[in-house]
C-alpha cells in the first residue's frame, strides 16, 4: 500500500507531465544554412539604396538614361564593409574578446573616416577609383538576396527537421517522406559555445547543437544554426525527463 508521500509525489510527476505535455507537445529543430546570416546584405543594400535616393543626385548616362548616384563614396564604403564582414564572419568564427576587438575596430574606422568625409579623398589616390553605385544596383542585389534569403528560410532549410517529444526523437525528410525515429533514453543534447558576432548578432541568437545517441549503436548527429537555441535546450531537456507513460497517464 503506498505511503501518503508516495502518492504525493504521484501526483506532482503527473502534474509535472501535464504542464510539459501542455506547454510542449513537441519540440521542431530546424538546421538553417549559412544563408541565413546574410541578412544584414539585403538590409545594407535597401538602406544604400534609400540613402541615394534622398541624398542622391541625377546623373546623365546616355542622352536617354539617367541614373542617381550618391555624390559621395560613403554609401559604397558601407555597403562594401558589410559585405566583407559578412564573408569574414561566416566562414571564421572568431570566438570571444577576439570577436569584439575586430567589430568595435572595423566600425570605428569606417565611421570616422566617413565623418570626416575622408575616404573621397583615400580613393582618389588610385585614379578612377570609386565605391560610387547607382540606386538601382543596390535595389537589384537587395531584391535579389532578399529572395534568395526567403527561400532558404521558410523552403530548403525546412525540408529536414528533428521533433522531439517525451521518449522519442523523429528525423522527418520531406523529400521522399523518409523518417527515422531515436530513443531519447541516453539522448544527450549539447550546446556549443557561441560566437557573439556570428550567432548572437546574426543569427538572433542561433547556435549549433550535437546530439548524442548512446546505447548499443552511438551515434552523434550534428544540427547547426538552430534558432534560438538556448530557449530550446531547456525546453528540449525538460521534455526528454518526461516518460511517455506518465503523459498518457496524466491524459487520462
């Protein structure tokens, strides 16, 4: 006969149960592509373009083509700057004080040789040197990445995805329909450090996840660029300390 303590703690791991199941009946890991980070690509390029259009002049190209262009080298330096961040940032991680040093350094020499209205004068040691663009290539590379961007993210990058719910863990490809199903027993979710740069401020927080199968056929899988990672680890930790059982208990 069960002790008055026993069945207390019962009914707390099925209340327990009941909150998580409610409040989670699944939890979707998405791994995103490198395309994801280069948001701020299409954002610089609007704000180029915006930028020539209301501080820009109208230059004649040909007698029946005319163009406006930003009398300054400014606008390009920007867009050109963001740009090189971008591949610099995407393809090395640099991790902690070294991430810092580089963005604070970078933007203070930009912004201040742009203040300055210095770097006109920088180009001009190279004859026929310019970072001059029209508007209409910033509104071009920005409609075009800006697609690109919202295909990789709401098409290709959800064409594989991991649910994880109390007991099991689900691989779903949509391309064929394949699924391949784990057992959370001896599942293992691990967080890898995060860049501040590369993750925090491009990626909205994102970070990359190792899983690890145990039992008689480990495994580890690799999930990068999950969105909001830390949020879903805890959610994701107290989802797996759930049995199945206790849910279709507390079901009932």
């Amino acid at each position: 006969m069960a002790t008055a303590q026993e069945v207390q703690n019962a009914d707390i791991r099925d209340t327990f149960a009941r909150s998580v199941a409610e409040a989670h009946p699944d939890i979707k890991l998405i791994s995103h592509s490198n395309v994801f980070y280069w948001w701020p690509a299409w954002v610089a390029g609007f704000a180029a373009a915006m930028i020539s259009y209301l501080q820009g002049v109208d230059v004649s190209i040909t007698p029946n083509f005319i163009d406006r262009i930003h009398p300054s080298n400014n606008p390009g330096i920007f867009f050109i700057t963001v740009l090189i961040a971008l591949v610099i940032f995407t393809n090395a991680k640099l991790r902690g004080i070294y991430s810092v040093l580089t963005i604070v350094t970078a933007a203070f020499l930009v912004v201040v040789l742009a203040w300055f209205g210095w770097w006109d004068n920088i180009l001009r040691f190279i004859p026929q040197l310019s970072a001059r663009a029209n508007m209409g290539f910033y509104l071009f590379f920005s409609s075009a990445m800006l697609t690109v961007w919202l295909l990789a993210f709401f098409v290709f990058d959800r064409l594989t995805a991991w649910r994880i719910r109390p007991g099991q863990m689900v691989e779903e490809r949509l391309i064929g329909g394949q699924t391949r199903s784990y057992d959370t027993n001896g599942l293992v979710f691990e967080r890898r450090g995060q860049d501040l740069f590369h993750d925090i401020i491009l990626g909205l927080g994102a970070g990359d996840l190792t899983l690890k199968i145990g039992g008689s056929n480990e495994e580890t899988i690799q999930i990068p660029n999950v969105l909001f990672v830390n949020r879903k680890v805890k959610a994701i930790e107290m989802l797996i300390a759930v049995k199945p059982d206790a849910v279709r208990a507390a079901a009932v």
